[in-house]
C-alpha cells in the first residue's frame, strides 16, 4: 500500500496530525523528538460518491478507501549530516511514497521553535536536498563508469548528472524541471526530493479567519510544484476524539463545516496517483484504489487476481449517471451499461460490474 510521510521541524504539529487522521494514539509533546520510531496508521478517504451509491444500493457494508500515513520524528538542521536523527530520520522518509511537509505557523510561549512556516520550509527543504546531493554523488562516478560497457545506462546517468545540477543549486528534485521520464530513471536511488510534495500550514485557532493570508506566502513561494493546504491541526485533533455527532457539531459551531480533513486527505490520495472506482449492490459498496492509467483487467485485478486472470469484459457506468438512474438494474434497462474491454483506461468514478472466467 502506498503511504505518505509527515516531515517538519520538532513541534510543527506531525503527531497531532496523526492524531487528527487516526483518532489518537501518538505522543504530541512541546519539546524535541517526543516521536523517535515513526508511528504508522490508516485513514479513511471521505467519498459522498460512495455515500449517495450505499444508501441508493440500500448496502449493508460500506467500505472506503484508505490511505496509510507515517508520523516521523522531527526534523532538525544539520540533519544531513547526523544531527538529531541524523540518519534514522532520513531512512524512514525513504520508505514513503509523497511526503507532506507539516510547517508551523502557530505562535505559542510554551512550544519552542519558529512560527513562520517559511522558515521551517527551508530548513526542510535544505536538509533534504544536501541530503540528496551526497546520495548522487556517492553513485554518478560509479554508474559513469558502469556506464561504459553498458550504454544502456547512458540516460540514467544523464538524469543523475541532471539532478545533481538542481541539488547543487539548492533546488529539491520536486521543485525542479526533470521531466517524468528522468524521474523514474532515478526512482532506484530512493531520492527524497524526487517525491510528490503537499505542504500543509498548521495554524492557530485565533488564525481560523485568516487562513489564506497565513498560506498565501506558502503558495507563493512553492508556485504550483506542491499543493498548499491550511488547517488547525489541533482542533482537527479534538475533533477526532469525539463521537460523529459531537465531532459535526464542533466543527460546525466553529464554522469549519466538516473540517480541513477531508480536503488533506483527497489531496494526499490525489497525490500519489491513485484514483477511485466503485462497486455498489445491496451487501456491498465498496471503494477500490487503483493508479491513474490502469485498464479494466488491472482494475479487476485490485479486487482478486482471479478477475484479472481471467478478465472477458467490464459493465461500466459513472457514478452520478447511476445514481441519476437510480438503481443497477433501471441503468441496465435504458441501456445505460457500456460494455468495455481490455483496452478501456479506467475513469475516477466509474461504477464496474466484472465479467471473468478461469
């Protein structure tokens, strides 16, 4: 499964967002490396889509997607080269597949730290670039010469000499111009730059009102190479520890509708590259994750290899034309059901009935 890893400076809130995410369970203390091993939990994708399908279904289980998340302990300057965690912080970021950048930008007497989120995404960011840029310089000589009896390798140490340009000058890979087929060139590397980014500003309860003018300058300075969310994560945290119904009415009565979870937790899963399709009958509704790009075999495959293996056809139809018909079978009256083959790329939202035999 994939999974997204918090990264930030010591008290920029990442237990707290686990906490928010997984309904408790992790250490938030105002001082350094209260987390030292990383806490790794599981959230629930909120989908009104397979909402309005279960209750139109009348289905009995309803299951979400989920994404799994990674609280590591904090990051400090000098990371790179062993302060703090040193090296024990670097290796559990290698093991995630995007990274969301917690940077603080509460004030509080009693929690040590800088609260301007611009600060501490530099100091992330640099730790993790020069952390790079000693990664690549340890293998470009090598694949180099490797690179002479096999020039098959010529393009991989093109796109090293290429990153290592952009780590020099101090740009993280995901800031930089690589193209995509450069980035997968280096994805044996475990780079910790090469990564999808969402940077998310943890304000204050007093700062609810002036949320974009808080993330604004975040936004600015990333200009579109990450998305950039705000939210108060403690009270994001509260709010989880409470009953639905409690939890609505908080967020409610502060005026966060049904708070900033939902949208983080949609932008995560958007950012790895997964996307949602949906199966839905009177015992089950169900979510299933599945990489942008996948075909209806490979589609069929993520609920049981036996679909895959012995695909013939998917019956498909969108989500809100279903719900719009009413019912499965009304969609299969008027003909509404497209029979696709194993060509058909999948679509976010689409609603599959699969047709296999083995």
């Amino acid at each position: 499964m994939e999974r997204f890893g918090f990264v930030g400076l010591p008290n920029a809130g990442k237990s707290s967002l686990y906490n928010a995410l997984a309904g408790g369970g992790a250490l938030a203390a105002p001082y350094a490396f209260a987390t030292t091993d990383p806490n790794v939990g599981m959230a629930r994708v909120p989908d009104p889509r397979l909402d309005a399908l279960a209750e139109m279904s009348k289905s009995k289980n309803v299951v979400p997607a989920t994404v799994q998340f990674v609280d590591i302990g904090g990051l400090v300057a000098g990371a790179s080269k062993g302060e703090g965690l040193g090296n024990k912080f670097l290796s559990h970021i290698r093991e995630v597949d995007a990274i969301v950048f917690v940077l603080r930008a509460f004030e509080d007497a009693d929690v040590p730290g800088p609260s301007d989120p611009l600060e501490h995404l530099g100091v992330v960011e640099l730790e993790l670039t020069y952390a790079d840029l000693e990664t690549v310089e340890n293998q470009i000589e090598r694949r180099r010469k490797a690179a002479k009896g096999d020039r098959s390798l010529l393009e991989e140490v093109a796109a090293l000499d290429k990153a290592k340009g952009h780590l020099e000058a101090g740009t993280p890979l995901y800031r930089s111009d690589l193209k995509d087929d450069e980035r997968k060139l280096l994805r044996s590397y475990f780079l910790l730059t090469n990564r999808p980014v969402l940077a998310l500003v943890n304000i204050a309860e007093d700062q609810l009102d002036a949320i974009e003018d808080v993330v604004a300058p975040v936004r600015a300075e990333l200009a579109g190479r990450a998305e950039v969310i705000g939210m108060c994560v403690q009270l994001e945290a509260e709010a989880a520890m409470l009953d639905a119904s409690e939890r609505a009415e908080m967020l409610e009565g502060l005026g966060l509708g049904e708070g900033a979870l939902p949208k983080f937790l949609n932008a995560a899963h958007q950012l790895l590259g997964l996307r949602t399709f949906l199966t839905t009958g009177e015992k089950e509704s169900r979510a299933w994750t599945f990489r942008a790009g996948f075909k209806a075999p490979q589609c069929a495959g993520v609920i049981h290899t036996d679909f895959e293996r012995g695909f013939i056809r998917a019956e498909v139809i969108h989500w809100d034309e279903l719900l719009e018909l009413g019912s499965w079978n009304k969609a299969k009256d008027v003909g509404k059901l497209r029979v696709e083959g194993k060509d058909y790329v999948v679509q976010d939202g689409d609603v599959l009935e699969i047709r296999f035999n083995v």
